[in-house]
C-alpha cells in the first residue's frame, strides 16, 4: 500500500493545536501526526487527552510525553531538555476516492472548480490555531493523490485571485502565498499588477493592522520569487516586485526577495529602493551583505547620500555591522 509521510519528521501537538482523526491527514501545516511509531519497542504511539493537566498524552509501549504546545520530533536536537525519542511517522494511506471530506463528496472526476468556488471563502472545517479560510482547499489539494486532480484545484483557485469579493480574494492569495509552485500560481504577478489599484484600495477583511490587500497579494509575489522552474525565476514576479520595490509600495521582506532574485538589478537600484521607502533603509542595507564588496560599498555611498536620515541609519547600520565598513579597512 502506498503512503505518505508527514512533511517533518512527525509532530506532537497539545489541546490548542489540530490533531486529525482520519488517517489519511498527514501533516504538512502546524499540526498533528496521527500515525506516530516507535522504533524501539515497534508497538504505535497512543495519544490521549489529559484534562487535569490541559495537555495531550503520548505513549508507546516504552516512552511517555505530555505535550503542552506543538514540537517537532527531531529539530530540538542537542537542546537542554532535547526530547530523545524513537518516535517517527510511519507513513499516512493516501486518500481513498470516492470520499465524503466534511460533507464533500470527493470522487476521482469531481467537479473541482465548484468545489473550490463553493469552500474556498466558507469551508466546511478549518484547523483550530488557522485563521485563513483557504485551509480546506490547501487541505483537499494536498490530500488528493493525482497531479491532474491537484492541478485543477490549484487552477480554480486562480481564477479567484481577482474576486471582487474580499474575503474570497485574500482565500485566493494565501493558498498560493503557501503553495507558490502549484498550476495556476503565475497569476498571482498577473492580478498584481492589473489589479493594483483596486487591490490598493481594498482593506484585506483578516488583517489586524488595516493592511490592503495588495500588500498581502505583494508576499505572494515574494513567495514566486523563490520558485525555480526549469531552473529560473518567475519573470512577470520578477518584474512586478521590481516596480513595487521602486514605488515604495512592497514590504520589507520582498527586498531580500528580489536581492536573491536579481542581484545586478538590485545592486543598480538599492538606493532609489531605500529613496522610495526610507523606513526600510536597514532592510536595503541587510539585502546587501553577499553582494561583492566593491559593489556593496558604492551603493552604501549612494544611500548616505541619499539625506541626512539615511546617512544617520546607514552609519548606525556600519556600528551594528562593522565588518563591512571599508572606512575600518584603511
């Protein structure tokens, strides 16, 4: 029989966290694996839920833990209290089809496009701790065992993107801000960029900071950047980001984005970057650190150059990071 493994090793979680029922939900987000085994004693971890301690109870044959928050099994390795354990995921049977999913009928040949449409924005479940609606559809698509079948929710899902609703479009830009290589995902720069204006305008209906959803769109653009296919990058991503970046309308985390996307670009336009959104300086600054040192040097001048402020933050940058102070190598 086929299986599946969890993305990680296998991960224990406590009350707060999901911990799925059906065998077939391995984990590939922040949450349980619910076919834990133990290599020691070979017998399957049990996990049972302790009310008077608030924690969730695992237990092989050999080995015990009460889990109080998430942990993945392996990544606290030479830690104080690292938990050493024989424990790991011994494998998840793939989705049988056809199935109900949350009172979804599944079946091999599903209409995916009205599935997407129809739980997209209001799914039947999400996972406790997931504030995104897209989480079912991320769920249905990495659960389902064909590359046609994933393909065809991934490609519902883009036609979603420029949704004059909300709520949908922002479902839409997080399934792909978590699956940026999936059919469908070069849409993203597409509706970035057509789509700016009223993107702009448009308050993201989840974010605690009055954020728009062209922000939000923008580190889905990001998230392309870091695609390789056929070993490139995503050109109109590529593009749109650049003219974000120069508008002063992307966040900080695109300018390492584009930095390890386009290093000669990068290098030609990082002061008129730092120009457009100043308080972004430090984040310019930080992108510059593995570009060559005659290069990074000329365009630290450039910023300094750029107004007082700049030059206050880019001297505080060299004392925080001395070594790339050329002025300390004289």
């Amino acid at each position: 029989m086929s299986l599946v493994n969890c993305l990680r090793a296998g991960s224990l979680v406590g009350l707060k966290w999901w911990l799925p029922t059906e065998p077939f939900d391995y984990s590939w987000g922040r949450f349980g694996c619910n076919q834990l085994r133990c290599g020691a004693c070979k017998q399957p971890v049990q996990a049972t839920i302790d009310e008077a301690k608030h924690c969730r109870h695992y237990a092989c044959a050999c080995q015990s833990r009460d889990e109080y928050s998430y942990h993945i099994l392996g990544e606290d390795a030479g830690h104080i209290h690292e938990f050493v354990t024989e424990w790991y995921c011994s494998g998840h049977p793939v989705l049988p089809l056809p199935v109900v999913l949350d009172g979804i009928e599944i079946a091999a040949v599903s209409p995916f496009a009205s599935i997407v449409t129809a739980t997209l924005a209001t799914p039947p479940f999400v996972a406790p701790t997931y504030r995104t609606p897209s989480f079912w559809v991320q769920r249905l698509f990495r659960l389902l065992p064909a590359a046609a079948q994933q393909d065809a929710v991934a490609r519902a899902v883009a036609r979603h993107l420029a949704s004059q609703d909300a709520r949908t479009a922002r479902a839409a830009i997080d399934f792909f801000l978590d699956l940026p290589w999936a059919a469908g995902a070069t849409e993203v720069a597409t509706v970035a960029s057509l789509d700016r204006d009223r993107l702009r305008a448009t308050l993201d209906p989840l974010s605690l900071t009055k954020a728009s959803l062209y922000e939000r769109i923008m580190e889905a653009v990001g998230a392309r950047l870091a695609v390789r296919e056929g070993g490139t990058v995503d050109a109109a991503a590529l593009d749109v980001a650049c003219r974000a970046l120069l508008a002063g309308e992307a966040g900080s985390i695109l300018v390492y984005s584009v930095a390890a996307s386009d290093p000669a670009w990068f290098t030609s336009h990082a002061a008129a970057i730092a120009r457009a959104r100043p308080a972004d300086i430090d984040f310019v600054l930080e992108a510059l650190k593995d570009l060559p040192e005659q290069a990074r040097s000329q365009v630290i001048q450039e910023i300094r150059a750029l107004s007082k402020a700049a030059d206050k933050a880019t001297r505080s940058w060299l004392k925080e990071n001395p070594e790339f102070d050329p002025s300390l190598r004289r």
